[in-house]
C-alpha cells in the first residue's frame, strides 16, 4: 500500500517531532549552538508541531481510503 505524499510528510514530520519531544535531544542541541535560554520555550513550538503533524497525517490517510474506494467503485 503506497501511502500519498501527505500521509508521508505526517508520518515522518510527526516521528521527528516525537523524538524531539520526549527526548533531551532538542535541548542538547540547542546548548551545542549556544541557544540553552530558548530550551524553556519549546514545548510551545514543539507540542503544536506535533498536532500539525498528526493532523496532516489523519488528512493524508482519510484521503487514500477515499482514494481508493474510488477506484475499486464504492461511492
């Protein structure tokens, strides 16, 4: 099953976003660049991000579901 791009830009932007959520790694990075001051104002960036995310993957898939039913002939 091939997803469409927007599935695919959902699954992959919402794993990225995880990972930066629940893990040190956003805040590690940020010390390496020398913005440690900006760490406390990521969950406001980061948490909407992931909503984003989630949503473009949701549109993604009900559009393929629609998709496809269209091609096997179900209205």
């Amino acid at each position: 099953m091939k997803l469409s791009g927007l599935a695919g830009l959902g699954i992959i932007g919402t794993i990225i976003t995880c990972v930066a959520c629940f893990t040190p790694l956003a805040v590690v990075l940020l010390g390496v660049i020398g913005l440690a001051g900006w760490a406390g104002y990521l969950d406001y960036i980061l948490f909407p991000l992931l909503v984003v995310f989630a949503g473009l993957l949701v549109i993604g898939l009900v559009r393929h579901r629609s998709d496809a039913g269209k091609l096997k002939g179900e209205s």
